[in-house]
C-alpha cells in the first residue's frame, strides 16, 4: 500500500486516551499560565511602588536642600535693610 494513502488509524481506547490527556493538561496550563501573569503583575505593581516613593523621597530631600541653601544664604548675607 502506498504510504501517501494510508488512513488514519482508528479510533479507540489509545486515541482518546492521547484526547484526554491534552484536554486535561490544558486547565493546568491556563492556570499555570494565569500564576505567571498575576506574579507579573504583583512584580510590576510593586516596582511602580516602589518608584513612587523613591520619587517622593528625592523630591522632599531636594526641597530641604533648597530651604537650607535659602536659609544659609540669607545667614551669610545678614539682613539687608536701610540700617
């Protein structure tokens, strides 16, 4: 018989066993899959924390730098007036 023209082999016992195998894996990958995402997505929320508060951080610690340099100038300067 010419290899090109074989049938399919029939179904049976081994043939839905194979189906239900790859049906039964499939949930574990969806929820496999749905652990990856939500780890990412907990991994993502927390950087975005996390540069938040690095940015409110740099940006109080720049604003006492710029009160203390405001406050030493007019130290060093005296006060100024008509006196």
């Amino acid at each position: 018989m010419n290899p090109r023209f074989q049938s399919p082999p029939p179904a049976g016992p081994e043939s839905d066993a194979s189906t239900t195998e790859v049906a039964a894996s499939e949930p574990d990958l969806l929820r496999k899959e749905l652990a990856e995402q939500r780890d990412l997505n907990l991994r993502l929320a927390a950087d975005f924390e996390n540069f938040k508060r690095r940015s409110r951080q740099e940006t109080e610690s720049r604003a006492a730098a710029q009160k203390e340099s405001f406050m030493r100038a007019g130290l060093t300067t005296g006060p100024s007036g008509g006196q």
